[in-house]
C-alpha cells in the first residue's frame, strides 16, 4: 500500500516535499533526499575523522606545553640574572662610550701632548717640566714599540695618557702661589663640613624643585659684594630665563627688595638656562645655554650674552650625562662653578667615557670672550654622582646616603692631577633631591639647592 507523506524539509527555500512511501513490516519506509538539507552531514563525519586523528598531537602538545610552564619561571629568574649583570655594559654599549681606541687617534692625542708640553717646558724650564717631557717621550717610545709589533694594552696606555695630559693642564697657567692666595688652602682637604647654618625655602615656593642659588662669588667684586641670588627653573624642572637679587643679606632672609632680571625672552630660546648650573661671579650670571654644550655669560650692566663651547670629545648635555647616583636630576649635564682660583665647568664627554672633566673658565675683559684655558679628565663616572663642586682648584663629588643625608666621598686636584675616593664627609638636608652644590669663596660656604629648600654650611679645613 503506498503512502503519501508530505515531508517539510528543510531546503534551502523553506518548501515542504511529497515523498512516496510504502508500509513494510508495520513501519512506513520512503527514500529522502539528504542533500537537501541545509546541515551537511557528510562534512560532519569527515570532519569528525579528521578531529579524532588530531586527538593524538593535541595530547602531545599540551605535554609539551605543561613542561614548558614549569620551566618557564626557571627561564625568566635566568634572564633576569643575566640582564641585571648585562644592563652597566648595555648602557656603555648603546650610548658608543665603550669602544676601541685605535693607534691612530692614540698617535694624534699624543703628538699634540708632545706639542703642548715643549712650549711650557720652553717657557718654565724648571725640574718638572724636564721631568713631565722625559715621561712623555718614554711613553712615544712605548706606542711606537707596541704598535710594531702589533699588540698594545690600550686600557694601560690611554690611563698613563690622561694622566700626563692633567699633569701639563696643571703646569700650564695656574700660578705657582695660587694655594698662598688663600691660607685655607694651604691646610689641603676639607676636614669636615658643619649642620646647615641657614635653612629657607626659596622665594618662589617649594614647588619649584630645582635651581640654584648663593652668594656673589668673586673675592675682589665691588658692586654685587655682598649680593645673594636665587635661580629657578620654572619651566618643567630643567629651564628658566630670570635671575632674582637681593643687595644685602637681610633683604635675601626677609625676601624684600629684590632685583629680577630676565636673560632671554623665553624658557626656550638659546640664551635660556638649561638645568640647575648657574653661579653669580662679578657683575655677571655663568650657566649652562638652552640645548648645547655650550656656557653662558649674561652681563647684568649691560644685557649682553656670551659663551663658550666646552672643549671635548662628545660633550654631554641635554639630560645625557646628568648627576644621578640616587636619581638622576633632569638636565644636569653641565655644572658651573666658583672657588678661588676662579671659574669652572664640570661635565662629561664620550671621549672620556661618561666621566667628570674640569675645565678652568677665563672672562677676557678686555677682549669680551669667555674662554677656556684649561681641562682636566678624572676617573669617575658623572652618572654615579649625585652633585659637585669646587673649592681651592680641587673638585668634591658627592653621593646620595639616604633621604636627608648626603655624602662628599671624592675629591680630584688640578694642581697636582691626583684624586682621593676615602673621603666621607656627611652633609645634613630636609629633602631627598639636591639640584645643586656651590662653594663660595668669600665666606667659604656651601650652598644647596635641595628640592626647594635654600641650606647653607660652613666648610672647615
């Protein structure tokens, strides 16, 4: 008996389909068309076959990546390990301040020693002159030797080379007295460095973390004598463009009758300040100029800007080669200075691999151009510095202890190119951050800058 179903499949137009039929063993049996269907079953199965097939490699990746797991943390503590011991030498390598000193620029450095060393030797001709050009040819003849024959120990030779080089610096042109100008100096070291003797926040505010400040610094000025100044960045904590000055201490205490004075129209033009580098010597300010290697000289009589590009291989500045130690302080590449032998600017180059050089500073009056007629290289790496200055030719450095204590524990002498790194001399403060460090000659004092507090100290020798 035939019957006749009508089946609603689900084909692709939604139409229902009459399908014949025939009862066999009490059941009704008809053929479908299977491809109708939306749902593809064939696929299906196939693809059921090829998922069971995968089972296997699925297991032994998971295998694998549970080992993975437990030796990833094993992994990482490695890589730590390792970056950690890496990151002094990374930084060395990416900034290019570890590399190769080939003969040739060697053979250079030391002819222009050989040079400079003849003309002083002709002008003093005394026992040391004698004895410094006797080490500078012994050290010709060890290049030339060592380059013949093709092996050279350039760590050894570049060392003896700097310190000959600070040893004709020293030579050059400082007076043979200038230690007798002064009878302080005569006692050699700072011996100790009293608790501040003043403590003010600056007049701007303590918002206003960095800047420097002080007392006029030349010993023989008559008209800023007895004149304190205040410097601030207030641009972003690196940049300002005004000096504020006060005639007589107490005015500088009450924060009354002061005298600003704007040096650039903008925070960003090239006769702004760039970091906390300023001291007030004479009637003029010396600072490090906006975005260059370069020191400014802003007349206070006349308005009038001068500078002087510091001498070297790769000066640093603009934030490349700032105090640190602790943290580093914005922009605080180039530092300019006063003691009583006169101006300075502590920095450093790539040429001497990240660390301090001193050069002496010199205003020609007569000719209106700051000069610089000396430099010095020492052996410590600015970075590892928190803060410097100079007093009696010497240069101090000074490392962070601890969140009001710092630490003068170096000290590097022009006279004689010989440095100390015994020294531990604490200095008391009310912040963390130092900005800036200066010595003043006249009252011999320390001023710093500490992230808005104005400290003084009395240094003692």
């Amino acid at each position: 008996m035939l019957l006749l179903l009508l089946l609603l499949l689900s084909s692709g137009d939604g139409q229902a389909q009459r399908v014949s039929g025939q009862r066999k063993n009490g059941s009704c049996v008809c053929a479908v068309n299977s491809n109708l269907w939306t749902f593809p079953a064939v696929k299906f199965e196939s693809v059921l076959q090829q998922v069971q097939s995968c089972e296997g490699s699925l297991n032994n990746l998971q295998e694998q990546v549970t080992l993975s797991s437990q030796r990833l943390p094993q992994i990482q503590a490695l890589v730590k390990n390792m970056t950690a011991r890496l990151e002094p030498h990374q930084y060395l390598h990416n900034q290019g301040l570890y590399t190769d000193l080939s003969l040739r620029l060697l053979g250079q450095e030391l002819s222009q020693l050989e040079t400079d060393v003849g003309v002083i030797h002709k002008q003093l001709n005394n026992g040391q002159t004698k004895k410094l050009s006797k080490e500078v040819g012994k050290l010709r003849a060890d290049v030339d030797r060592r380059q013949m024959s093709n092996t050279i120990n350039m760590k050894t030779v570049k060392e003896k080379l700097r310190y000959l080089k600070n040893t004709a610096e020293s030579c050059k042109s400082i007076p043979k007295d200038f230690r007798g100008q002064d009878r302080h100096c005569l006692k050699g070291l700072i011996t100790n460095i009293s608790e501040p003797v003043m403590t003010k926040v600056s007049p701007y505010g303590k918002s206003y973390i960095s800047g420097s400040w002080g007392k006029q610094a030349q010993m023989d000025s008559e008209g800023q004598k007895n004149s304190y100044w205040v410097q601030p960045l207030l641009n972003s904590h690196i940049w300002g463009n005004s000096l504020r000055v006060y005639q007589t201490y107490e005015d500088f205490m009450a924060s009354a009758n002061n005298k600003d004075f704007t040096f650039a129209p903008s925070h960003s033009h090239p006769n702004s300040i760039e970091g906390p580098s300023a001291v007030l010597y004479g009637e003029a300010l010396y600072y490090n100029c906006y975005r260059s290697a370069d020191v400014c000289r802003y007349d206070l009589k006349s308005n009038a800007v001068k500078r002087v590009t510091l001498p070297g291989t790769g000066v640093g500045f603009n934030n490349k080669f700032p105090y640190c130690y602790y943290e580093c302080r914005a922009n605080s590449d180039v530092d300019v200075e006063a003691d009583e032998t006169g101006l300075w600017a502590i920095y450093a180059t790539v040429g001497n691999h990240g660390n301090l050089v001193v050069s002496r500073l010199v205003w020609d009056s007569e000719a209106e151009t700051l000069n610089v007629s000396q430099t010095w290289e020492t052996r410590l790496f600015k970075k590892a510095v928190s803060n410097a200055f100079m007093v009696c030719g010497v240069l101090y450095a000074t490392r962070f202890v601890d969140e009001y204590r710092e630490e003068v524990f170096y000290a590097f002498d022009t006279a004689t190119g010989k440095d100390d790194n015994s020294l531990a001399l604490p200095l008391e403060k009310v912040a963390k951050g130092v900005a800036s460090l200066s010595y003043n000659p006249i009252n011999r004092q320390i001023y710093m800058y500490n992230d808005g507090y104005l400290l003084a100290y009395q240094a003692n020798f």
